[in-house]
C-alpha cells in the first residue's frame, strides 16, 4: 500500500471528479452527485440540490490545479484549501471505516467537503514526495488525470480505453 485507506479513497474520488469535467455525460445531474457521494463514502452534509451540484462542478477547477502542481506548488494550494475552510482535524470513526481524519466542518457543504478531504490527502502525498503519482493520461488525445497506485509506477493512462487506443496504434506502426 502506498498511501493509508483514506487517502488512497480521497485521491481517487478527487481524480474521479476532476475528470467528469472533461466528459460531457458525467455529473450532470443531481442524481449524479448523489451516487458519487455514495460511491465513495462521504459522510458529511449532502443537501440534493443543484446549487450544492453547481458548486461540487465548480471544485473541479481547483482541484485539477492541486493535484497536477509539482510537490512545491502544491503547498500553498493545499494550505489555502484548508484555511479557507477552517480545517481543524480530528480523528472520527463510522461504519464500515475505522479511525480516520477528518478537517472540514461536520456541516461543511459537500464541495468544501471534498476539497479539504483532497487536501488532506496531497498532505500525505507532498510528505511522501509522491506528487510524480498524479499525472495527465499518457493519450495524446486525452486530458485526463491518472493516479498510479502501482508498485512499480507503470500507470501512464486514465482508462483501458485510452490504454488500449495506444497499444493499437503502436501495434500498427510497428507493422508498417
């Protein structure tokens, strides 16, 4: 395991979000938010509305900049997204996760949720020095992101899809 469970789950909720935006049929309805908040665990406030959609599509932004900026740059990020916040951690427990951190809020709206979940967890990545685990998909196509949780750090692509469109195309120019 590179990261702790709860860090691993907020990086890849984060890359998840941030690469709806890209994607003309990802959350865009409220329905949409409600099964990402569930897919992923969020405990906290969820109020089912479009604004709290229009405010979790406006975090995509700033999270794509947080998680692609090199290890220095992601500091300030990260401790604007926290103070912003008022982040004070605190060590909580609920069904099916053990102790674990949390900083936002217990009524924080549920962007600010996930951004200072994501700013906990680039904490754990910029200690580790392991910023090189965030990266845009190797597809020269593609604007992705991808998390690379591999031991041997060989994820270079944000899907099969993309993975598989360059395997084919390097097939074929070998065969040319």
């Amino acid at each position: 395991m590179v990261f702790a469970h709860d860090t691993e789950q907020a990086l890849l909720a984060a890359v998840e979000l941030v690469n709806t935006a890209d994607d003309p049929d990802a959350l865009r309805a409220v329905s949409d938010l409600d099964a990402f908040y569930t897919r992923w665990g969020y405990t906290g406030r969820h109020d089912h509305t479009d604004a709290e959609l229009a405010a979790v599509r406006e975090v995509r932004g700033p999270l794509r900049q947080l998680l692609t900026a090199p290890r220095d740059e992601a500091v300030p990020l990260v401790n604007a997204i926290l103070a912003d916040a008022g982040a004070v951690p605190r060590l909580v427990r609920h069904d099916p996760v053990d102790w674990h951190i949390h900083a936002e809020p217990a009524d924080a709206p549920l962007a600010t949720q996930i951004a200072v979940e994501t700013a906990m967890a680039m904490i754990d990545v910029v200690r580790e020095n392991e910023t090189s685990r965030l990266a845009v998909c190797a597809d020269a196509d593609c604007e992705d992101l991808v998390l690379d949780l591999s031991r041997n750090r060989s994820k270079r692509f944000c899907s099969t899809t993309c993975g598989n469109r360059n395997a084919v195309a390097a097939y074929r120019a070998r065969q040319r």
